[in-house]
C-alpha cells in the first residue's frame, strides 16, 4: 500500500539537547528564513535582532519568526 506523505508533520527543537545551542539555532534560523522566502537583507537582520542579547532573547526572535513552523521545547 502506498500513502501520501504527511506534510502536516511538525518541526520539534529541544532546547535542553545539541539542537538548542545558540550556533544550532542561528543555522536553523537562517535555513528556515531562505525557505520561507526571506530577502537576504531580511535574513541579515534576522541574524542580528536575534544575536543583540542574551538566550533567552535568542529564543525570543527565533518563536517570533518561526512560531508557527518549528515548536521550541525546553
């Protein structure tokens, strides 16, 4: 039997494992932005509001953008 494949399958980052290192998360950010259709100054800027704090404001832009395509656990 062949079925379609699922496409509503979701996208799962844990924060407490090597996927949520803050580099992990920069690479994730910029791959998903290209996806997404992004401008490369989009992109740029992405990059920066997300490495202009600390952790936790990491997280923070990365949910903002990408919230409704890639759920962060901790």
């Amino acid at each position: 039997m062949i079925r379609e494949k699922d496409t509503t399958s979701e996208i799962v980052i844990d924060l407490t494992g090597p996927e949520g290192n803050a580099y992990v998360l920069l690479g994730y950010a910029k791959r998903y932005a290209n996806d997404l259709g992004y401008s490369e100054e989009e992109v740029e800027d992405l990059m920066k509001a997300m490495q202009s704090g600390d952790y936790e404001n990491l997280i923070n832009v990365f949910d903002d953008h990408f919230g409704h395509y890639v759920i962060l656990e901790r």
